[in-house]
C-alpha cells in the first residue's frame, strides 16, 4: 500500500521485498543480534540527522535496549519539538500478538508510572473494527487474508486519556503525530515520531518533564490460552498452540523458543526510564 503525500498513517510493507523491506530486514537482524544494555534505563539525545518515521529501524541500531525478558528492543530520542520511539520484536509470539491485540504505549512525564496518557498502534485485528473476528480463532488462516485486514487498521490509532477508555482516530486527522509498522520476515518494527507540545498537536502531545526524566511503557493484551490447552512444544514456523493465531509465511515467523508455546508466557507490560540529555 503507497503512502499518498499528504497522509501521515503508516505504510506497512505489503509489497513483494524489495530494497525497501531488505532494509528493514537487515535493520531488524543487526538489532535483534546486539546484546542488552541500560537495564530498563536509557539516555535520550538529539538524533544525528533528520528523522523519517518510516519503520526501517536504521537510526536505532546504537539507540535501544532489551526488555521483557527480551521479546522486545524499544528506544527513545528527542528534539525541541518531538520524541521519537522505535520498537523491534523478532520473537514469534510477541509478533502475533502485537499483529493480532495490538502494542500500546504509555507517557508519564512525572516520572511515575501512571497509564494516563498514551496510545495503542497497531490497534491489532481483534481491535480494528466492530465487525472483524473476535479472537484468535475466528481470524483467517490464510497469510494473505491476515495481511490486508493489517493493511485496512494501518491508519487507525486508538489514543488514551485514562486507561481502559481508548478514543478511535484517524491518523491523518491528527496533524504532527506520525507512525509507522511493518511486520517483515518474522519481525515487527515501529517507530513514532510524538509532539511534545500543544504548539505542535492540540490533539495529542506529550509535554516535557521538569526533571528530565521520562516513564515511557510498553504494553500487550494477552491472548486467552484455548479450553483445555496445556501449552505444549510448538516448533518455530508450525501452526500449533499459538492461540488459533499460527506462524505462516515470512510476514509471521520470528525466531521461535522451546518449551511452552510462548504465545502464553504472559502479556508485556514493562516501563523505561529515559534521561532526556
């Protein structure tokens, strides 16, 4: 699906790969391969060069750490007028679960870790519309299927005032909040570009700490474990104990992990610690 030059929503790569999707491809690899640093605390700095909210995850390669026992690499940067959140997961069942409920992300410029201000993107398939499948076992088996219904909640975000009460937006109706997705060969990445200020979005901004200290959370929905489902081996790539939700093609593989089916080890919900320099 192109991006029309006036519309800020994402552009998830649905095409066949080419140099754009290679770039993310390898992105993803080079930053899923670096070790874990900052132990849940990481500096914020001014980007080096003019940042595009594209997915790529090029500008992070030196700029994330691990969290959630590391089923998800995440970073923050920052200017005078924006914050900037990249985010990578390689892992199987992370990515289905974000492809399927969504990923949301929490602010608290007070330093606490309270879920009052945010926002949820992707919205996920479950979430997207009134009318779609209800759980995992309702959705399309078919890769192609799952994709397009991806590609229609591309430029839908859901934006949180106060917890549990999120408000359904068109991203092009929110003018300086950018976003971007994509879900290529086995791994998610996003990035957002946020206002920090009313001047930028009346709609949606985050303002700056006093402290210079920011809370940034990261969080998933858990995927119900299916009656009578006792969590056994799946092997990477195979349908199995995935929720109804199975690892088919490039677009849903990832690296999987033995033991338990890790569809179930639990929903993420971790927060950072960013020191704005």
């Amino acid at each position: 699906m192109g991006l029309l030059p006036d519309q800020l929503f994402s552009r998830p790569r649905w095409q066949a790969p080419g140099r754009a999707a290679l770039v993310v491809a390898a992105g993803a690899l080079a930053l899923s391969l670096m070790g874990c640093a900052g132990g849940g605390t990481v500096t914020s700095s001014e980007p080096e060069r003019d940042h595009r909210t594209d997915a790529d995850m090029v500008e992070w390669m030196d700029h994330t750490i691990e969290i959630a026992d590391t089923r998800l690499r995440v970073g923050v940067r920052h200017d005078d007028d924006w914050y900037y959140i990249g985010v990578l997961s390689t892992q199987r069942a992370t990515v289905q679960q974000i492809a399927a409920r969504g990923l949301t992300v929490w602010f608290d410029a007070s330093g606490e870790k309270t879920k009052g201000l945010g926002l949820r993107y992707p919205v996920g398939m479950l979430n997207a519309s009134p009318g779609g499948p209800a759980s995992e076992e309702e959705m399309p088996r078919e890769t192609d299927e799952r994709m397009d219904m991806l590609r229609e909640s591309a430029p839908l975000v859901d934006l949180y005032f106060e917890e549990g009460k999120p408000i359904r937006r068109q991203l092009a109706s929110l003018p300086g909040l950018e976003a971007a997705y994509s879900f290529e060969f086995g791994a998610f990445t996003m990035e957002l570009r946020i206002p920090r200020s009313a001047s930028r979005s009346d709609d949606f901004a985050v303002p700056t700490p006093g402290e210079s200290i920011l809370r940034v959370g990261f969080a998933t929905e858990q995927a119900p474990r299916p009656p009578g489902e006792d969590g056994g081996n799946t092997l990477p790539g195979a349908r199995g104990n995935t929720g109804g939700f199975g690892a088919v093609g490039r677009d849903f593989g990832g690296r999987g992990a033995a033991g338990p089916s890790p569809i179930f080890q639990g929903p993420i919900d971790e927060w950072i610690k960013v020191l704005l320099k």
